[in-house]
C-alpha cells in the first residue's frame, strides 16, 4: 500500500452539482488535480450519487480518491455538519439515511419561497430550479444564487445575512438527521465520520464542548481543523481541540464555486505536525491510481 504522508495536500471536502456546488463532479476533480491535490474526496450534501462519477474521474486523472459525503444533522436545535469518509458508497442503511435526510427538503423550499413572497420577492421556488443539479437537493445555495441573478443583493452571502439565516423571512427551521445516526451511517459502512467546520456553528462553550462529547461517544473520529471558513486562530482552537478529545484531524476547502468560494481546492496550509491526519487512519480505503 503507497504510504500517506502526514504533509499530503488532501482536499476532503468540496461540493458538486450533485448537492449546492456549481461544477459537475468530472470537473471538479481535474481542477483538485490541476491544483495539486494529492488526495480527493467530493462530499455531496446528504447525497452518495455523484461518487461513482467522481471514482472515475479521479482514477483517470490518476488522482488518489476517498468516497465522502457531508450529512445535515440537528444538535441543540442547531444544524451541524458530519462529514463522513472513506465508507462504501453501497451500504443500505447509509443510503436509506441520506435518503430520509434529504425527503424533507423539498416542502422546506416551498415555505422558504412562501417566506420570500412575504417580503416581495415571488417566485422563488420556481426560480431557484434552474440552478438546481439534483431535485432531490435543493439548497438555500440555489435561493441564494437567484436573488443574486435577480438584483435583490450583490452576492450569495449577503443573500444568506438578508434572507436566508434565522429570524429572516426565507429561512425556515428543519428536522435534519439526529447525531448519533449519522454518525452510526458512516462508521457502519466502513468510514470515519468528521464534524465539519466547527467554528461555523453558534454554541456556547459548553454545547459546544456537548457536542464533541456526544459525538466521541457516538463512535465519531474527527473534525476538521482547516477548512476554507476557519481563521488561523480558529484551526489553531479547533487543533487544541483535536488533541484535547483525541480526535482525528481533517483537512478541506469546502469549496462550491470558482465565483463564490474564497478558498479554492488544494489551497490550504499544512496541518500543525502534532496532529494525526485522518487520511493516516484511511490509508486502506484510499483509491490508489493504478502504478
Ligand atoms: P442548506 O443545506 O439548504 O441549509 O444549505 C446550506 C448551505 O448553504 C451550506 O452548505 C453553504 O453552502 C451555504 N451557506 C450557508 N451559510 C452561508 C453563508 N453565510 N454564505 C454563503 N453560503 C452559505
Ligand atoms: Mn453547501
Ligand atoms: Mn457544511
Ligand atoms: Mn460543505
């Protein structure tokens, strides 16, 4: 088995038209390639079926490849992401959960467009379908991007600071998967789950300090010190973190789009040498382009 070294430029999360990102899984892996990325993963929102398309782009490209996902789950009535990687992408209960995860999404964008006319801006649901890859994930992003085409802000974040974040008038409150099933999907299925971008998520220290707990205790193995949304004293926080709970530490640009996403693939620093990179623990589960 080709070793992982510790420095490897790994890119673990990143989205396709399969979820809420705006380049098909083909392309995504020939810019991780063309941006020296070592080792791939695509991590599709609540979603597995861009991996096969993305398996073999990756192997064509000759780039090292690990199956990922990212799944939505409620904690605290928060909503909080779990990266899973390195599972098999045919597991039933896996796919069964991801499955019931997204079922939910459709009649939320219909109250999110009902929310939107409220406040004058009709036609929000019937608008945001264009820029929707998978009917079965539709995506604030793709509300986001059509306020932005329509005048109403000048870029996606402020879509989401306007209308889209809680107490605006599109956002509505959602049920996702629970912590512990998600958590419970992934490692079943052979993988390790991750909490992505810790530093997103609105907690107090003390739920904060809950959720690593409750995640540990679920079987959870990682978390993600750098990510396009950390400051450097946020992966600094979130290494310290790391080590304190014995985690696992992750490393991706959660990159969405060439005109949105302020970190592109393979662009991130190097995880401080103390840490354990997952990709250690994930070595048999790599794709490895054939010598
Ligand atoms: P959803 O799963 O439909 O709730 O959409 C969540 C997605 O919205 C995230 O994965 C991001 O891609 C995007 N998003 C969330 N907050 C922001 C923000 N403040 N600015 C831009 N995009 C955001
Ligand atoms: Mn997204
Ligand atoms: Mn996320
Ligand atoms: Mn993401």
């Amino acid at each position: 088995m080709p070793s992982v070294h510790p420095l490897l430029n790994a890119d673990l999360h990143c989205h396709s038209t399969v979820s809420d990102g705006t380049l098909e899984p083909e392309a995504l892996a020939a810019r991780a390639r063309a941006r020296g990325v070592e080792l791939w993963a695509l991590t599709d929102h609540d979603e597995v079926s861009g991996l096969v398309r993305a398996r073999a782009a990756a192997r064509q490209l000759g780039l090292p490849w690990l199956s990922g996902c990212e799944i939505s789950v409620s904690f605290a009535s928060v909503t909080v992401h779990i990266v899973g990687l390195g599972f098999d992408a045919d597991d039933v209960a896996l796919r069964e959960g991801l499955a019931r995860t997204r079922s939910g999404r459709e009649a939320r964008a219909r109250e999110m467009a009902a929310g939107l006319a409220q406040v004058g801006i009709h036609g929000a649901f019937e608008g945001a379908l264009p820029y929707v890859g998978n009917p079965e994930l539709i995506s604030r992003t793709h509300f986001a991007r059509f306020l932005v085409e329509r005048g109403h802000c000048a870029d996606t974040g402020e879509v989401f600071r306007r209308y889209l974040t809680e107490g605006k008038p599109g956002y509505v409150e959602h049920r996702w998967a629970k912590l512990g099933d998600a958590v419970r999907w992934i490692g079943d299925a052979g993988g390790i789950a991750v909490i992505a971008h810790p530093a997103r998520y609105k907690f107090t220290p003390t739920e904060e300090y809950a959720l690593f707990s409750e995640f540990k205790a679920h079987g959870g193995r990682g978390v993600e010190v750098l990510t396009g949304s950390h400051s450097a004293a946020e992966a600094l926080k979130y290494g310290e973190m790391a080590l304190e709970f014995g985690l696992l530490a992750s490393r991706g640009s959660d990159f969405h789009s060439p005109e949105e996403s302020r970190t592109d693939l393979g662009s991130l620093p190097d995880l401080p040498g103390r840490l354990t990179p997952v990709w250690q623990a994930l070595a048999d589960r790599v794709e490895w382009p054939a010598q």
